[in-house]
C-alpha cells in the first residue's frame, strides 16, 4: 500500500467533485492522502495550456460534465459557479497555512461547499471569511498570515515541487512515481496505490 | 433504453481505447451505437482548442494515461504511437465510405490496431492499404471512392452536425441529448442510454 500525495488549486473546478468526495473514499479504502496546495495557474501559464479561457463550447461541457458527475456523488452544487477566481494563489496560501497549522482540510473542504454550493468565491469576502470561521479561525489575523512572504514563497516553492514531479492540472494525484490526473482518475490513483496497477 | 451515436476521428489518440473496447461493451451491455466519423480537426482549430500542440508536459502524461488505461483493458499498444497523422480528414473519409458502405467498423478497428499495435498510420501507405484488406476492400479503388467529392463533403456535412450538437473531441457519445466526452466518460455514457442517469 502506497501513499497518496492530492496536489490540488483551489480555482480549478472539478477539483471540487475530488475535495467533497475523497475523504470519505479514501477512509473506506485504508489510503493515507497528503493534501498539497500549489498554483496550477503560474505551471498553466507556463505551458501554454489554459483549459476553458476563450473556449466557450468546451467550458459548457465542463460545467454539464461537473453537474452530471455532482449527482452520481450525491452532491447538488449550484452551477455555473463564479469562476475563474481572480486571487487563486492568495487562496491556495491559505490553504497552505491551514495544513501547515492542521486546520487545513477542514478550510478546503468549507471553501469549496460555499464556493460551489453558495456561490461564494474562496479567495475573499464572504468566502473566505466563512470557510475560515468553519475550520476555526479568526479571519483577520490568519489572512494577515497567509499573506506572509514566508507562505507565498512556501506555494512558490511547491509548485516547484509539483512541476518536477509533472503536474500539470488540478486535481493531480502522485502514488508510487505516477501522476494521475482528473477527479475521474480518482479510483485509478487509489487502485495504484493499493495494487501498483490498474488491473 | 436510448441508442448513442459515437462520434469519432482517426486521428485522436484516446479513440483507440473506445475503438477496441466499444464493441464487446456495447453487445454486453445491449446498448445500439452508432458509428459517426467527423473531423474533430477542423473543430479544434475553430475552436483553438489544440489538446497537445506544443504542450510536451501534457502530451507525455497523454500516452502514460493510455499506457495504464490499455493495460486495465487487457490491450497491449506500443506506445507512443506515430502522432499527430499528416491526412486526418482523409482517414475519416475512407472510415465514413466504409460505414455507408457496411464494412466501416471493420476497417477502424483495423486502423487503431494497425497504428496502436503495429506503428502504422492509418491515413497513407501500407496502415491504410492493410486496414482495407482487414475490411474486404481491394484497396485502390476504395481509397479512389473515399477521396470523391461526395464523401469530402459528406464529411464536412457530418462535422458541422457534431458541432451543433456540442462535440468538440474525440470520442463522444451523444445519447438522449447528452454529450460525453473521452474514452472515459464511456461507462457514463452507457449508463445514461440504459437509466437516463449517472445514478
């Protein structure tokens, strides 16, 4: 049985199908999940490979695609939701404090359920101030932290981290030297993890 | 019960995977396909929607994906398989002369063999001639009927349909007005024509 390292950006949205389902899965199936921040966008920009920006017919099929899997999953988000965020990187570093300081899922989790659920944007306002009081924070001075050169320069550092290892999208899951990527590559990751195959 | 049409060009790389799988799944699940050629090219450059263009990060993960993916299915490609083909639209047209003309699905499986299992292109030379043969086709005349005015434009005919349907990538399934995307949205697909849901 091998781990599991979740590279994830809050901002990418079938993220959002991985974040709500994956910690009930991943109990029931034994596998211990490392869940790791970086900022898709900056490896995005890089690559030249920017998924639904300009790319109206592909990005309605994203948004039908999330519904139709949402309610497999017995979830009901409201969608379209606000997208694309205006401060990925800032949201990603709080969630990059929040697993430094242990309250980091629980943040996650929260800015999702309002993101796609309420139509609250993660990265500030209403958002992210209610997904920090869900995971048990202040609002005001954990933000002044998370704003810190020490965390935006901790998000620069794994996203280096997550290049190297040839993350490209978001949700990308790394299980014994493979990439999986894609809420839909979920149960691929798990079965690696569990077997080292597919078969 | 709904039929589903799939949608298709020679040409996509995660088209080999529902090529040599469609049919066994299909009768299984006694669900009625549809094979429909289109030129999935001429909507990507619309659309600038090019999956794997200059973007070698994600063209690596590409063929690691249907490496595992071909390995869960029990196929054995030698990989990466020549990429991209020179006459994309070509080896749809020969493909829709052959499903007019009843051996179509015959000669498409026998093209993805050819170029997945074989490393022979499936649009000129010896992988196109040997597919034919793989169908019953003598193959000079049929390559001389499938290069007519009348299937060029039956071609152009049909990928203006997909495209009013939503298509956008190869292979998709549309089924009760769904359309699902990729070689992994095929059980989705599947599940939709026979409950009308994911669920």
């Amino acid at each position: 049985m091998s781990a599991i390292d979740f590279w994830f950006s809050i901002g990418s949205t079938y993220t959002y199908l991985t974040v709500r389902r994956l910690p009930e899965l991943a109990a029931r199936e034994g596998v211990d999940v490392t869940w790791r921040p970086f900022d898709v966008r900056a490896i995005m920009l890089e690559q030249n490979n920017i998924p639904f920006r300009d790319k109206p017919v592909k990005t309605a099929y994203m948004w039908r695609d999330i519904a139709r899997r949402a309610g497999k999953y017995r979830l009901a988000p409201q969608l379209p939701a606000p997208y694309p965020l205006n401060d990925l990187a800032f949201a990603n570093q709080v969630a990059l404090l929040g697993l430094n300081e242990g309250w980091g899922q629980k943040f996650v989790i929260a800015a999702y359920e309002n993101w796609f659920e309420k139509g609250l944007v993660p990265d500030e306002g209403e958002g992210l101030t209610a997904s920090l009081e869900a995971a048990g924070q202040d609002p005001e001075p954990t933000i002044a932290r998370a704003a810190s050169d020490t965390i935006a320069a901790q998000l620069v550092q794994d996203t280096e981290t997550a290049r190297d290892l040839g993350v490209f999208g978001s949700p990308s899951f790394a299980v014994g030297g493979e990439i999986f990527w894609g809420d839909d590559r979920l149960e691929d990751a798990i079965a690696w993890a569990r077997h080292g195959s597919l078969a």
